[in-house]
C-alpha cells in the first residue's frame, strides 16, 4: 500500500532529523553536568524551598542543603500549610547537624488570587533571603536531596560562561515497574521540547530549566521582574528560565547523577497523575494542539510497530528502520538510569501511555480539575476559584 510505505518514509526522516538535527537531545555524555570544571568563585548564595506536607522526605533534604561543601548558606524553607509536621521535621534535621540557625522555617501566607502555590511559596522565601543581599538563589524542591557538590558545581558552570540561570535535571526515582517504563521516557521527552544546546543558545528562543534544582542570579531575577512575573505559572520552571532569557540572561541545564529526586511513583496512576498535571496546561488548551499532539506521537512512536504488522514488506522494513533509531536515541537514557538495554525497545509502550495522560489532562481541565496538585486545583483559567 503506497500510503503505508508514504507514512514509513516520513516516520524515518523525522526520526533521522530528531537524531541529527535536534540538538542532540536524546546523547546523554553531552547533556552532562561537567565534571572537570575549577572551583567558581566564592559566592554568596541562599537557598529556598516551598514545602507542603513533606514530613516523609524532608529530613535528608534539609541536611543535604545544610551540608553542602564550601557553602555554609541560609537554607528557607516555606511551610505552605502543611499539615503533616513538616516544619518540625525540617528544624529536627537542622538540630542533628547542629544547624538550626542557618535554617528559617518561614510559615506561608494564605494564598492570593492569580498565584499558583508553589510560586507563591518560592516568591515569599525569596522576599525574606533577600534581606541578606545574596547573589544567588538556589530554588529546590522538598522532595530532592541535592548531592553534597551541587552548589558548589552551579557555581562553577554559572562563573565559567557567565550564565544567570543554570538547573540540574535531578536523578528521578525509577525502581518499581511503572518508574522504569516512564521515568526515563519523561526525561527524554522533556529533552526532545527543551533541547539543553538550544537552552545554552542565546540565539535561540527555547528556555527550559527543571525545578528541583535552579540557581538563579538575584540581580538577574529582579532584573526580569521576579517571581511575581511568572505567579500564575503552572510549569513553573520552564517559565523561570524563559522570563530569565527573554529579559537578556543566558541559561543553562544539564543532566546529573549527584541529586537525587525521593518522591516515588509506585503504580502507573502516580506517573499518570504527574503528567497530567500540566500536559494540556503546556498545549495552551488548544483543542487543536492536543489533537496534532497525539496525531504526532503516534506516527512518531506508535506507527513503527503497527508497520510491523502490515504485510506490506516495504513498509515492515521501513517500521524496523523507525524503531531502530528510536532505540538508537532512547537507549542513551535507558542506561542514565541504569536499566537493562531491553528497556530500550519499549518507548512505543511508554509514549502510548502519555498520550492516554495527556488526554486525561484535558478532561481533568474541561471538568474545572486542572493542574491539581496537592489539594489544589491551579489551572487558572478553568479552575480559579478552586485554588
């Protein structure tokens, strides 16, 4: 069938562009953190940290910033109306280390109309570290345990090429099943929208960080306006780095082993959950987009197998080719995160399921549920009055 061969032979050409011509998204030895770099000047630097109901994961993750190497910073940490005795956790671990005074437990305010509430949480952690004039902020999430190098190493690439932004991609939890069909797919999709080469670009307009670990120049911050600026933001790091680049910073994110993300996703509906969150927040709600969305991502990943089936011995070769280089692609992320190489085969199963969540997204958005998150329902648009 012609129309089968014509679809096989568009799905290799995209897959060879993806792989060629897409900044080398999917090579993982590229996208690294350096490890070489010298120390970057000393710098004063405070940490932020909005939490909410964090009680189980917090421990490690206070001690973690509180011990980090050659910066002894001021670690604020925001309790968002928690209610699960994450503020006590958080001062016992200062306690252990003998600590407790270079960690502020600051209590959230309620939150205000047209804020989500992470941002709001970060903008008043903000508010109150600036009142020691650092020259950087690290922003970092409740459940990521940050490797005992991790500033010090921000410091040194953010020094090295005068970045104002620069972000870790964390090492996601991946041991149950459901992790390791669809944590490494994550982060090579998040790669493949946010390609880091054209992140580090100033010539080009894509700006991506990820938000357990971002180290941000305060003069660079107030520059572009401030947390305030993004407060209504559901992807919030992304819009961070882009609200820094379009304001004339320059911008940097990498891969790295040394911090390590302790919120697990047990079961396909945790996974599922986290996607949906934002997919369709992400497609600005365009009907339109979510329909090319899935139209795209099933040529691209889904088409190589149903190829196989075909009959048609052409278009079986061409669904090979296809499948081949996805696997040529995925494999590099497949061992990041040290799984068996036959994982790598299984990215068609993996995307068949994000599309099914980010239809789910749309569905919770059209139902007034979007972007829910912890007792919040922060897609403004649809859901305002629920926040």
């Amino acid at each position: 069938m012609p129309i089968l061969i014509l679809l096989g032979a568009l799905t290799v050409a995209i897959w060879m562009w993806l792989l060629f011509a897409h900044g080398r998204f999917w090579q993982v030895g590229v996208n690294r953190a350096p490890s070489d770099l010298p120390p970057g000047p000393q710098a004063t630097v405070a940490a932020v940290i909005p939490a909410r109901n964090e009680a189980d994961v917090i421990v490690p993750v206070v001690r973690a910033l509180l011990a980090q190497r050659d910066f002894a910073m001021p670690v604020y940490l925001v309790d968002d109306g928690s209610t699960d005795g994450t503020a006590d956790a958080a001062r016992s671990a200062a306690a252990t280390l003998d600590e407790k005074g270079r960690l502020m437990v600051l209590s959230g305010q309620s939150l205000p109309d047209g804020w989500t509430g992470k941002l709001w949480a970060v903008h008043q952690g903000i508010e109150r570290a600036m009142q020691s004039d650092p020259e950087w902020l690290l922003l970092a999430d409740a459940d990521v345990e940050q490797g005992k190098d991790t500033v010090a190493r921000l410091t040194a690439i953010a020094s090295d090429c005068g970045y104002d932004l620069v972000s870790f991609m964390v090492k996601l939890h991946c041991k149950s099943f459901a992790e390791k069909l669809l944590i490494p797919a994550f982060v090579f999709f998040f790669f493949k929208l946010y390609p880091p080469a054209w992140i580090r670009d100033p010539r080009h307009s894509t700006a991506g960080a990820a938000g357990g670990c971002i180290l941000v120049r305060s003069s660079a911050l107030a520059k572009a306006g401030g947390i305030a600026a993004i407060r209504s933001a559901l992807i919030d790091d992304c819009a961070l780095a882009a609200l820094i680049k379009r304001n004339g910073g320059k911008v940097w994110l990498g891969l790295t082993k040394q911090s390590r993300s302790l919120r697990p996703y047990d079961h396909f509906r945790d996974v599922e959950r986290m996607i949906a969150r934002t997919a369709f927040h992400q497609l600005h709600h365009s009907v339109l987009l979510l329909l090319g969305t899935v139209i795209g991502m099933s040529m691209l990943y889904l088409a190589p197998v149903l190829l196989l089936l075909s009959g048609v011995w052409q278009a079986v070769l061409l669904g090979v080719a296809a499948w081949l280089l996805m696997t040529i692609a995925y494999a590099s992320m497949v061992r990041f995160y040290r799984l068996h190489m036959l994982w790598a085969l299984t990215l068609p199963l993996a995307a068949l399921c994000y599309e099914v969540a980010t239809l789910h997204s749309a569905i919770r958005y059209w139902g007034g549920a979007g972007g829910s998150w912890k007792g919040r329902h922060q897609d403004f648009e649809k859901a305002r009055t629920n926040s």
